[in-house]
C-alpha cells in the first residue's frame, strides 16, 4: 500500500496488507533476524559437515568422490555450505502414505478431467 488515506472501499486492502506485513515481521523475530540483509554464507570444513549431516568422515568423502554431496574444493581442501547440505537431506524425505495417496488422487483426478468418465 503505498497511499496513506484509507476509505472504507480500501479497508480490507489495507488489513490484508498489514496482516501480511506482521507476518513476515513476526517470521524475522522468531528466527532471531533483526533485517532482511542476506547473511553471508560461511563455508564449513569436512568436521562441522560430519556434525551436519550425522555422516561418518569417510561417509563424505565417498558421498563427494560419487558427485552425490555439493562441496567445494580449493587445493586438497573440501568446503562446504550448511544451507546446500540441509537442502541435500531435505532432498532425501520419504513420502507418508497420505502424501502418496493424495497425489495419486490428484493424479487420477487429473487424469480423466474432460475425458467424460
């Protein structure tokens, strides 16, 4: 909203847009972030990935060797970002059976859409 005068016409305008806007407030203090500046991202040795992801050292190296873990290397030094290794756990979530169902539903339902069945 960038005007300042609110009509009646323009009140649920302006609430919505308040109520989004304490949202995203609220969403930076709970995560302890006083601005919106983007954090630099710091990159982490093998030891705090180890801790990281729960994965023995080797684990790693066998995991990087296969091109299955996103690293960085510089010399004979492997880096790593915390953010690219969550992502790569999160990557590995298996499904409950209400979210399969519930895709196989959508699916079914996309399907025959307009098929006349």
């Amino acid at each position: 909203m960038e005007t300042n005068e609110i009509s009646f016409e323009t009140l649920p305008k302006a609430v919505a847009y308040l109520v989004s806007e304490v949202a995203a407030l609220k969403q930076l203090i709970e995560k302890g972030q006083t601005s919106v500046a983007p954090q630099k991202r710091i990159p982490i040795g093998i030891e705090e990935a180890s801790r990281t992801i729960g994965k023995a050292k080797p684990t790693i190296y066998a995991l990087v060797r296969k091109r299955l873990l996103p690293c960085y290397k510089n010399g004979k030094k492997l880096y790593f970002f915390e953010d690219e290794l969550l992502e790569w756990i999160s990557q590995g979530k298996k499904k409950t059976l209400l979210e399969i169902e519930s895709e196989v539903k959508a699916n079914y339902k996309k399907d025959f859409r307009g098929t006349g069945r």
